[in-house]
C-alpha cells in the first residue's frame, strides 16, 4: 500500500510521521510525505504531478492555509490551498479507487447555534478562512456524488496543538514574560490535541492488519470531550506548567477574562465551536471488535477523553523536553 501525506511539516502532519513511521514491516507499506518545500499546494501542476508519482492508495490532506487573519486579504491563496489543492487529490482518489482523508474545521460555522454542531448542521463561514474551508468540503463532497470507486472522509476539528506553534505555546510563552494576561472567554470550543486526532483518523481508515477499510464516506466531527473558551484553556495550560516547576510571571490568578468585543481581529471568530462527535465514536465502534493494532481501542471503544487530560499531558511534555 502506498501512503502519501501531504503538510509533512505541520503540526499535524508530524504528528501522523510518528505514527507512520511506526508501521511494522508486515503493515507493507511505502510511505511520502510532502511539505512545502516538496509542493506548494497553491500550484496545482505540482499537486497533480505528486499524484500521479505516488500511485497512492491513502492520501492524507494534513496540510491548510490556516493564517484567520491574512486571509482576509490573501483570499487567493487561501482558496488556492483550502479548496482547490483538495479537489485534486480527491479527484485522484475517485479516478484511482484510493481513500482520501481531509482535515477542515469549525470555521465553517458561523457559532450561534446554541448547542453542539452536528456534522448536517448548515456550513455559514463569516471569514475567508471559513469559506475557503467550506470550499474544499463542498468540493469533496460534490466529486463523489455516485462515483463508483474511492471513499472519503472529511474530519472537521478545532483548537489543534501539537509539535509547533499553537495557542498554548503562546500563552506559556507570555505568561513567562508578562506580569498579566488577557484572554477572550466568551467563544467556546474543544481544543484538539495532534496527536491523539492523528490516532482516531488512522483507526478510522486501517483495520488490524494495517490495511484499508471500508467506511461511509462523508463529514465526521472529530474533538476530545467537553468543552471550555480559550481562557479556560489558558489558565489551565498556565496551572499545568506550574505544577511541573516551570516558574511563571503570570499565574492563572492574573489572567484576565476578556470579552470578543474588547480583542478586535481582522476575521469574525465564531462564538460557538463545540461539535458532537458522535457519528465518529460510533463509526469507530462498529470496527471495535475487529481491531489490535496500536492505534486501536478494542475495548468496545469508551468514550473519547476529555480535552482537559490531554492538554495536561501535552503541557507536561513540553516542560520535560525543555519547551516551556
């Protein structure tokens, strides 16, 4: 089986090379891994061109256009990345029976709806980023209307963190340097560790012998349990970092909750981001019991973990490693 991965260099895109490159020799599987430097995905001749050299089997999109802000005027690119260099490979995918697998993201809502999004719900983006994300969702999904061969799924996440820059690293970085923090309390979301998102994909599309499975294709909302704001996030990653002895100037008691309204961005955030993930919990127990291999939960596949457990895993690794 030939695997290829595109946005090797991203957080999430690392986070699938560990478990890659994991795969026994008996999995038989050849593994690419492409980053910018490889192709940029906004020319779509090299895209079609890693394609077609790869004779991939699974096309793992973990590569975005994922700057909120300068999207906004750097819409081209944006589009080129989100939409256009998805509707490639899932192209590919369908003309050659391979599985494609896409990340997108809450963005696509507009966050007033009072409650957990469900994967039906409808797309309403209020920025560039959401709409260019909503794109290359319609774009998937339209190139497989009664295609006979090729399956995909789109896996929508949020709050993504792992081996790079993200939210919690930066607030770590200024709570060393700053006496005071302010951080926006009023959008809610499920942050998402790379890691653990890189796993629940893997078992999604691979069966025990490391081969490809069958699935429904379609949209899968894909989030640990629970729910918190990004102040909630901040004072958690802050208290994480003290009990691992990292010495802080601002301490969870002098982050201050600020409203959206008092932190103007160039692009609308939504208010709402939490998504049910239901539908991927039990697509993934239907194969629970047919499973092994180390991305697998055989378990009758208990529920997902809680968002708080991960983010205090993933904090206390970076002060081991030094990255705090």
């Amino acid at each position: 089986m030939n695997i290829l991965v595109f946005g090797k260099d991203g957080q999430l895109g690392k986070a699938f090379k560990v478990l890659l490159d994991r795969l026994p020799k008996a999995a038989k599987a050849q593994v690419s891994y492409l980053g910018r430097a490889e192709c940029d995905l906004a020319n779509a001749a090299a895209v079609q061109s890693h394609l077609k050299q790869s004779g991939a089997h699974l096309i793992i999109n973990a590569s975005a256009y994922t700057a909120v802000d300068k999207a906004e005027t750097e819409t081209d690119l944006a589009f080129a990345v989100n939409a256009r260099a998805p509707e490639l490979m899932v192209r590919y995918a369908r003309e050659n029976n391979a599985t494609f697998l896409h990340f997108s993201t809450d963005y696509v809502f507009d966050g007033r709806k009072d409650g957990w999004y469900i994967e039906a719900d409808e797309r309403n983006p209020l920025g560039v980023y959401g709409k260019s994300k909503a794109a290359g969702e319609i774009a998937i999904e339209n190139a497989f209307v009664n295609a006979p061969t090729g399956q995909f799924a789109i896996l929508r996440t949020s709050g993504v963190y792992g081996d790079g820059g993200n939210f919690i690293r930066t607030i770590l970085r200024l709570a060393k340097e700053r006496g005071e923090l302010k951080v926006i309390h009023d959008q809610y979301g499920v942050p998402t560790s790379a890691k653990w998102l890189a796993q629940v994909s893997l078992d999604l599309v691979l069966d025990s012998q490391w081969n490809l499975k069958k699935f429904d294709s379609g949209i899968y909302h894909a989030t640990p349990a629970g729910e918190t704001s990004w102040y909630g996030l901040a004072c958690l990653a802050a208290q994480t970092a003290l009990d691992a002895g990292i010495t802080l100037k601002a301490n969870p008691d002098v982050i201050k909750p600020i409203q959206t309204i008092d932190y103007p961005l160039p692009a609308p955030r939504p208010m709402n981001s939490r998504m049910d993930s239901s539908k991927l919990r039990s697509a993934l127990q239907n194969h629970a019991s047919k499973t092994s291999n180390s991305y697998n939960k055989p378990q009758n596949m208990p529920n997902f973990p809680v968002w708080d457990g991960l983010v205090q895993e993933y904090v206390s690794q970076l002060a081991v490693d030094g990255l705090i």
